[in-house]
C-alpha cells in the first residue's frame, strides 16, 4: 500500500476499493483485473486509488491478507475454546471432527476468489503467505501433537506438513468438483485424518500390524452422521 489511512473517512475508502477489487477479481480473473473497473465499481476516481495503491499488484495484495485472514478466523474453530477435561487420545476424534469442519469452512470462504489468489495472480503479490503458512501449520502439528501418547515426539513437524499435504490434496479436489460441503466429504476426511494418526500411534508403541482401516463408526448423539472412532492398534 502506497498510503496507510489515518482518518475514518480515508479508511472507509480504502474498505470500499478493496471490496471491490475482490468482486472484481473473483469475477475477472488475474488477465482482466482493471483499476478502471475497481474504481467505478468502488465508486471512487482512479485518482484517489492510485494515493493509496500504486498498480494492481498492491491492491491484490490487501486482497489476499483480507482473504487469508478470513480463512484463519475459520479455521480457528478448531482450537480448543471450551474442551472438557479428560484424556487427549481419547477425546481425539471429537477434536479431528472440529478440525476437519474448519478447513471445510476454511475453503468455503469465496471458493472462486480463492482459486484466483492461489492460481493466477504473480507471485510478487504474496508476500503475506509465510506467515499464512505458519499458523496453518501450527494446526496440523498441534492435531499430532494430541494424538501422540506419553514420551512420543518423533517426527511431529514432518507427520503435521503429511497430513495437511493429504488433506489439503483432498480438499482441493472437492472443492473443483463441488461436493466439499456434503456430510459425506466430512465423514471421509475424518476418517482419513483419523486413519493416519492411528497408524502414527501404532507405530509408534512398535505394533507390526497398523491398521489403516482400524477406524470404526458408532452413534452420536449430537450428530446426524456417524461419528469415526479409533480402535486399537
């Protein structure tokens, strides 16, 4: 950004071009993102666009922070805000749940602006993504982290990037054919993130016969869906 707001009045303006800009941007695509067109819809003059941002690039830029920003506020209801008290393996499949409706509600935010960020707007407008990158992955190790039992350490940093690699190749694979939303989706995500952290427990007690399937269903009272448990390893 070429001008930090100071007044109200500089900010709402600076709230009306970047709004804009994102409608413009989802619609458009990278090739066909306009100053032009972000200033009539913004109802702004090119002019006082141009005090604050300097091209296109920079405006793309507040786009994608606003936009990543969202993603984590929902995200964040998987963090434990409220959790009873009681044992963390135990209690891991209704955390994984929680978990895996974030990064659901995480990729529902503007799904058409998302695969613009992330597909065709030039590297030199994310500068915001390592530290994106680092909350999002401090999720993925503190699921691992809760799964491991007493004494078992090993690997959580590369176990975590795994699974969000998994995941997110998942995700993005339903989120294009447009069933990212179904109860059936949620379910076999569960699953999935179950299944791994199971076979990561067995491994690690040194058990031979790690069971990828070892993830049984049982009823749930404050679900429609069955809700995924663990067994043994």
């Amino acid at each position: 950004m070429r001008k930090a707001p100071r007044q109200q009045r500089s900010r709402v303006t600076v709230d009306a071009i970047v709004e804009a800009a994102t409608r413009v941007l989802a619609r458009r695509g990278w090739d066909r993102f306009t100053t032009n067109e972000i200033a009539a819809v913004a109802g702004v003059s090119v002019g006082s666009l141009y005090q604050y941002f300097p091209d296109k690039l920079a405006i793309a830029e507040a786009i994608r922070q606003r936009h990543l920003d969202e993603v984590l506020v929902a995200l964040s209801g998987a963090d434990d805000e409220g959790e009873q008290e009681g044992d963390a393996v135990a209690m891991l499949p209704r955390r994984v749940e929680r978990f895996v409706d974030g990064v659901i509600a995480a990729h529902s935010v503007d799904q058409a602006l998302h695969r613009v960020l992330m597909g065709e707007v030039p590297l030199a407008a994310r500068s915001s993504y390592p530290e994106f990158e680092a909350q999002y992955q401090r999720r993925y190790r503190a699921l691992v982290a809760e799964s491991q039992g007493p004494g078992e350490s090993a690997d959580t940093e590369v176990a975590a990037r795994m699974l969000s690699s998994a995941v997110e190749g998942a995700v993005h694979a339903a989120a294009r054919r447009g069933d990212l939303e179904t109860p059936a989706m949620k379910t076999e995500l569960v699953r999935l993130v179950l299944a791994y952290l199971s076979d990561r427990q067995c491994a690690g007690r040194g058990s031979i016969g790690m069971r990828v399937a070892g993830v049984d269903t049982a009823s749930d009272p404050d679900h429609n869906a069955p809700a995924p448990r663990l067994r043994g390893c």
